[in-house]
C-alpha cells in the first residue's frame, strides 16, 4: 500500500477509453460521470487545446483521433479517450483501436498508460452485436486493461419486448406486465452469453436505463437509473470499475479522482484496513483524509466519519 501510496502523489491522472456507435449514449456516461452539464474540452496528445469546431468539422468528414483527450472542467483528473467503435464494420477501425491499446500498454510512464475501457452497446437495434465487435471480442482483447460493457438503452428493449408479446396475441395488460421480464432474458441470450463465450471477455457489466433489485438478481447484472434523468448519476459504473482493478495504486489512483462518491472511499479504506489485519478505528478515516484530497465538503466529510465509525461499531 506504501507504494500505492507514493505512486498516487506522482499521478493524478485517471485515463479511460469509452467505445460505442454513434447515438450509444457515451456523451450522457462521461457528463454524469464528471457532473457536468457542458461538453468537455479537448486536447492533442501533446496537451494543446484544440477548437471545437474543428473537431466538429473533422467528425462531419469522418475523420476522427483517438488519440485526442477529453478532459471537463468539472473533474480535470479523469482524461477520456474516444472512439466511434465499430459501426462500420472496418477493419481499419479495429486496428486503430486496438493499435491505441498497444501504444498506452507499450509505455512505461503509469499515467501514459490506458486504465480502463468502457464499451458502450445499445441494445435498442436491430442486431445485438455486429460483427466487427464480436471479432473484437473474440480476438483483439484489451492486454491487462479492464474491460466494462455498459448495456445502454434499456428502454428501447423493453419496447421490443412488448411489440413481441402484443405479436404473439398477448393483450396490453399482459404485454406490459410481462415486457420488462422477457427483455432480461432477451439482454441475456443476445448480448451477455455471447459476450462470456468469447476469448476475451468483459471484466464486469453494467446496464442503463431503470431496473430494480430483482432484475439485477435475475440477470445478474449492476442496473444503472435511466441517465436521461436530472439528477441519476454513474455511482455503479464507478463502484464496478473500481473492483476490476487489481493494481493497488491504480485503485488508489482511481479512487482518489472521485469528487462526488464518499461511500466509495469508505469501503477502500475499510477493506484496506481488514486487509491489513489491522484492529484501528480511526484507520479508515485517517486513510480518506490523507489520501481523497478531492472530498472537500465537509458536510458529506462529517457523514463518511459517521458510517466509517458505525462499520466499526465506534
């Protein structure tokens, strides 16, 4: 942990690769994830900030560099790198990405390096995983990167489900008592199981858009709120990430950039500190308060020394 230590206060950088198709929801995940409501800045490898517009009028030629950084002023710590994913099904776009992850794993430098991926799969379309993307999965693979699916637009497979049962001469009641269900089963048969018969399967899954604690018992998955709404947020993307890190100074790293998840740096610290075999109370709270720099209110300060004291029945 010392180390882990001392390569947080080197490091205060935490870069993710986002991948999804156009429309996959990948702008909606960065912004609740970094609490913005603005679109986030951009910057050449080299750190020069680039216009917008020129971005824009790249993108509209097709043109894209997944290479460039994005960065929101809301949270500085986090760099997000893009990628359009596989729509196309070009092998050129195959090899940039997977050329990308070569180049971060080649580095030595901890904050050159690519940390984790989150890929982005629709499940609204009409196919569930195209071809590219399944040859993605079953012969790229990401190195040691961690790699988290997050099944967006939920929504729109609970809609399929009910056209299908209103096809199969169900009438509206049932149709919409059983609709939820029958799009559990179909997110599983179409997208989880051929994603955990690949060579290189995800790390974890994550889905968008409602759910309860049954469903995710059921389909065991970690069900995200409808990110469409006002005040939902990627708590469970963050908290997935963070246990498919192994590296205890790129967990620490991880945690550390968090500005709005306190019972995630509570957990560390108290898992820490039982993995250490050591009796302290005031252990996991000395660890929050020399390391999360990024917790500064002290009202959401005072509750984490609460639940960090009733863990440990003080």
């Amino acid at each position: 942990m010392d180390k882990a230590i001392d390569v947080r206060s080197k490091i205060s950088h935490f870069r993710i690769l986002i991948i999804g198709r156009a429309n996959a929801g990948k702008t909606t995940i960065l912004k609740k994830v970094c609490n913005s409501v603005e679109d986030p800045e951009i910057y050449s490898p080299d750190g020069k900030k680039i216009d917008p517009e020129i971005v824009k009028e790249s993108a509209e030629r097709g043109e894209h560099n997944i290479y460039d950084q994005l960065i929101f002023k809301s949270n500085p710590q986090f760099i997000f790198h893009d990628s359009r994913g596989f729509e196309g099904g070009s092998v050129d776009e195959i090899e940039k990405v997977t050329d990308f992850i070569e180049y971060r794993a080649k580095t030595d430098e901890l904050s050159k390096q690519l940390h984790a991926i989150w890929y982005c799969l629709p499940t609204d379309g009409n196919r569930p995983l195209l071809e590219a993307e399944d040859q993605f999965f079953r012969i790229s693979g990401t190195g040691k990167v961690p790699l988290i699916v997050i099944f967006t637009k939920f929504d729109g497979l609970v809609t399929k489900a009910f056209q299908e049962l209103r096809a199969e001469g169900k009438n509206i009641r049932t149709a919409n008592t059983g609709k939820v269900e029958l799009a559990q089963r179909m997110l599983t048969t179409n997208y989880r199981d051929p994603l955990n018969g690949v060579e290189f399967k995800p790390s974890a899954y994550v889905r968008l858009d409602g759910g309860s604690a049954s469903d995710i018992s059921l389909i065991l998955l970690i069900v995200l709120p409808d990110m469409r709404q006002e005040h939902s947020n990627c708590i469970e993307l963050i908290n997935q990430t963070a246990k498919t890190l192994t590296d205890d100074a790129l967990l620490l790293l991880f945690v550390s950039v968090q500005r709005n998840n306190i019972d995630l740096c509570i957990r560390l610290a108290v898992r820490r500190s039982v993995y250490c075999n050591v009796f302290d109370a005031l252990l996991p709270t000395r660890f929050i308060a020399d390391y999360f720099t990024e917790i500064k209110d002290r009202n959401q300060w005072s509750s984490g020394l609460l639940r960090s004291s009733l863990m440990f029945g003080g």
